[in-house]
C-alpha cells in the first residue's frame, strides 16, 4: 500500500459507508448525522450535548443543526438540565428508541457487503488494524 493514499482511502471507505446508509435509510428519513446522535442515545439518554458532540466527534454548532431536524421529526427531546441551567440534556422519544432495530440492521448489513471477500480471521485482524489506527490518530475530539 503507497502510504501517502492511506487517509484518501479511508475518507473514500467513509463517504461509501455514508452514501449507502443514506440511501437504505432514506424510507426511515434518518440522516448519516442524525443516526449517530440517536445512536449515542441508544447507549444512554440524558446525555448533555456537549456529550453528545465528543462522542460523535462533531462541533456544538454542528450538532445544534442535527438536533433541530431531529427533534422536528419527533425523535429526541431537549430539556434544561437539573444540574445545570446552562446545559440542555437530550432525550430519546419512543419514536427514536423505535428506529433503533431497523437502524441497526442497516448497519449490520453495510458492515456484511463491506467486508465480504474476507474470511473470519481477515475480519478480525482488519478491525484490530482500525482500533490501532485510531489510538494512532487519537485526538480530544475521539
């Protein structure tokens, strides 16, 4: 592999998984950006957003956007925290909690078609290849 193709290939791997996502889960009306802050929620809700955005590597600005449209569509809900009354918490609503099987089976299948060709232990030295990557790479924004 020439090195100095390495991060143009990975930023090609990240815009195909995200090309795919959007157009299976487009029947959903679930962004790329909306999935990884609902996501997030699956694993805990109550979450303040400055949370959210480490978690998802993103900026507060960004995410004030996303969290807009998503709360539009009835899948989250913000409210002051109890602690802080600078901060706002984000909730799932039963809707978001619901689009979590069928989110996840998208995923899942992506996951299937990206990595079809690669036997078992392929598989798993590739993904221990990327955990290496990125403690590489690790920044304050991961």
């Amino acid at each position: 592999m020439e090195e100095t193709n390495f991060p143009l290939r990975l930023g090609r791997i990240r815009k195909a998984f995200r090309y795919e996502f959007e157009v299976r889960a487009a029947s959903l009306d679930i962004t790329a950006a909306q999935f990884q802050v609902l996501h997030r929620l699956w694993r805990g809700d109550g979450v303040l957003t400055s949370v959210i955005a480490k978690d998802i590597c993103t900026t507060g600005s960004t995410l004030t956007g996303v969290l807009d449209r998503t709360e539009s569509k009835g899948l989250i809900r913000r409210e002051a925290s109890t602690s802080d009354r600078r901060a706002v918490e984000i909730w799932l609503t039963p809707e978001g909690r619901a689009l979590e099987k069928p989110l996840m089976k998208i995923i899942q299948e992506i996951g299937e078609k990206a990595l079809t060709g690669l036997s078992k232990n392929q598989r798993a030295q590739f993904l221990k290849s990327l955990d290496k990557v990125a403690a590489n790479l690790e920044s304050p924004l991961l």
